[in-house]
C-alpha cells in the first residue's frame, strides 16, 4: 500500500534486499517449495533463480500488452485459440 511509510523506501529489487535482507530469498523459498506437502516437485525458476529488476519487469508487461494487442486487432492469427475476452 502506498500509505505504508515504508513504501517510498521500495522502488526495484536492489531496494527490497537493501531495506529487508533476506526477504527476497524467504520468498523464493515459500514459491519454491510450497507445492511439496500436496506431493509435487519443487518449483523451478529461470534467470538463475534470481529475481529480475524493474526495468526487466517493465520489458515483459509492455511485450505483453503488445502481443494482446495485435490478437485483438487481428494483425496476428490467433492459432493458439487463446481467450481474448
């Protein structure tokens, strides 16, 4: 929430490991392994099981939304009958 005061002190992943040491790697942990009491395998992640940085974050929302955009308009055929309601 933005009325947190601890807020403006967040803005990218550096920040988290700054303010919170050790945060970023309980919560890699928890998404890891959270799956393991029901009988499954451990998560895996990419990117060496780092954490990406804002700029990266911003890359893959914008790449994204274009994508969307293009199977709503049309410009690309949709061969994967996605869902675009």
């Amino acid at each position: 929430s933005l009325d947190d005061p601890k807020a403006e002190m967040v803005n990218d992943v550096a920040d988290v490991e700054k303010h919170f040491p050790g945060e970023l790697e309980k919560v890699l942990t928890w998404f890891r392994d959270y799956k393991i009491p029901d009988g499954k395998p451990a998560n895996k992640f990419g990117y060496d099981n780092k954490c990406m940085d804002r700029a990266f974050a911003n890359k893959v929302i914008q790449e994204t939304h274009e994508a969307y955009v293009a199977l709503k308009s049309g410009k690309r055929a949709n061969t994967e009958e996605l869902s675009l309601i």
